[in-house]
C-alpha cells in the first residue's frame, strides 16, 4: 500500500474527523500536490458549514478520489437539503457500482477470466460445475479483482484474481437464492486467470441456468447508504437515529442513494430491500454482492427486486468463500 492509499484509507475509516483532513492536506503540500491539497481544504471548510448554498470545490482528475473524500455525499445533502451532514457520513459505506452493457447474442467471445455478467464461467479444468440437491447452479457473475484493486472494498476482498459468483433458481417451483436450500450459492476465488477455461453448462441445467448473452461490466467507487432501519455497526447507531423520527426521512436516504449509485448493482456498502425487513445476517457477516434486476441480464429477483450476498468475515480473511447467506429481497 503507497502512503497516498493510506490516508485515504484513513480518511475513509474517520470521515468526519476534519483534523486528520488537515493533516492530510499538509501531507499532500509536502509532497507537491497543491492543487489536491488546496481541495482537501476546501472540501473540509465545506462540511464545517454545510448548507443550501454551499459552493462545493471542484478538481480535474480522479473521480475515485473526489468520490472517497466524500464529494457525492455532500452534493447528496445539498441536493436534499438534508442537513444532518455529520450524520450521513457516520452511515455511508464504501461501495464499488457496476453498470452493464449487453454484449452481442451468441457463442461467448469474452477474454478468459474478464469480468461479467452471464455468459459461460472460465473456471479450472478439475473444478466441477457447482450443484445443489436440486440440480446446476447458474452462473451468474465473474469479476476481475484487478480493475477495482485499489478500492475500498478490496480492503476485505481480494485485490486480484477472479471472483466468482453462481446461484440456483427455478421458476416454475418459485425457487432463488436464498431460500433454505443447502448450497444454493456458490463463490469461487482463482488467485488468477493462468489455467482458466471457458466451461460450458451441464445439460441438465434449468432454462435460468441456460447461458445468457454475457454483458460486459464497468466499476466506478463511491459510497452506499442504508434504508431507515437497517442494521448498521455499533458506532452508526445515533446517526441512523436521527433519521427516524417521522416518514420524510425514509425518502432523504433512499434519493440520496440513488443519487450514488442508482440502488443498482454494486460490490460492498449496504443490500437493497424495498419490500422486505433487512435480511442483514449479523456484524460478522460483509455484504459483498448486490445485483439487481438488470435490464441486461434476465434476472427478476422477486419479481423487481435486488440479490444479496453475504460472506462470513473468517472466510473473507482467509480468502475461502466457504460460508454464504443469500437473500433475494
């Protein structure tokens, strides 16, 4: 990790703490940067007086960078005209968005071990397609960790290698991930793609495991918020607190989410669920997935909604992905 990454880092752990702002502000003159210096300053003297009016600081250059400072959350609380500054980003969480773009119909093109939605999975020539007691898994996402290694969310998951993603549906029995069934999701971690292998589907598959025209994927970092009542960590309590008083606040969180990442597909940050209860399982489990109901792929999670996927914090330290609770909400 470079020094740069590290007060980032920082910053991101203590988003409100202005003094490390400063000091890092310091840090970026030391080392030349004035100009980002400059906006780290700004951006702190706008989170002191946040209101209505205020006129946010703008800098050519990284957006993962403006974003990671805070930049869309604050353009969120303007927007709204929120106030609750300190409160919303006590709550926000980083989270890495993911947009799709339908690739041609036909025969699967992609590079081996590229990152996407649908299409045939590469996986090692000795791993046996995934399979619960009711048949095939479909395969359902492989993610490059490469294109996001320097994200936030890679501080829990791998920063390189591929990432991938299977679940079982059935239609016609009502059936998705998550739903009690023994080994319904699988994620498997290949420490790169040396090895890999286009690997068609069984022929036992159902038609939702059928290999679907892949969609290629493109990642932009920024931050997740929750929805009023959420389970958050111990120390967000009083800040989701002060959005529950009346029913307004319900709607200032979901807009300014939306804002952020469209409540869509995204790798960290919080599940969506707009007709059910949070399904979080508990602080040791991370949310790591959330894919929605895209209009480029097939999916229909009850009927509209989103897939979340978690994975217990021992198995995320050791890089196994043995334990995995799936909620289609």
């Amino acid at each position: 990790m470079n020094e740069q990454q590290h007060w980032i880092n920082q910053i991101v752990d203590s988003p409100t703490d202005l003094s490390l702002r400063a000091v890092y502000a310091d840090w970026l003159d030391e080392s030349g940067d004035v100009d980002r210096a400059k906006f780290v300053r700004e951006l702190s003297s706008a989170i002191e007086s946040l209101g209505p009016n205020t006129q946010l600081p703008a800098i050519e250059g990284d957006v993962a960078w403006t974003n990671m400072l805070g930049l869309p959350l604050l353009q969120g609380v303007i927007k709204q005209q929120a106030g609750r500054c300190q409160e919303i980003l006590t709550l926000a969480r980083p989270s890495v968005t993911i947009t799709t773009k339908r690739l041609r119909s036909g025969k699967d093109k992609t590079e081996i071990g590229s990152s996407k939605f649908l299409g045939e999975p590469d996986l090692p020539s000795d791993v046996p397609w995934p399979r619960c007691e009711y048949g095939p898994l479909a395969f359902l996402a492989q993610i490059d960790m490469s294109e996001i290694s320097t994200s936030q969310v890679c501080r829990y998951l791998p920063s390189f290698g591929i990432l991938s993603f299977f679940g079982f549906s059935d239609a016609e029995e009502g059936i998705e991930p998550g739903f009690g069934i023994d080994d319904d999701v699988k994620i498997f971690w290949f420490p790169n793609a040396d090895g890999l292998v286009r690997t068609p589907a069984p022929s036992d598959v159902n038609e939702l495991a059928e290999t679907c025209s892949p969609a290629a994927l493109e990642f932009v970092e920024t931050w997740d918020l929750p929805s009023v009542g959420d389970a958050v960590s111990p120390h967000m309590v009083s800040a989701m607190a002060a959005f529950e008083k009346d029913d307004d606040d319900w709607e200032i969180l979901h807009d300014m989410r939306v804002g952020l990442n469209g409540c869509g597909n995204h790798l960290g940050g919080y599940s969506c669920h707009f007709r059910t209860d949070d399904l979080d399982p508990g602080a040791e489990w991370n949310h790591i997935l959330c894919l929605d109901s895209d209009r480029n792929t097939p999916w229909s999670w009850c009927d509209g909604e989103h897939l979340a996927l978690y994975v217990h914090e021992e198995d995320l330290a050791n890089k196994t992905f043995n334990r995995i609770i799936a909620s289609a909400s």
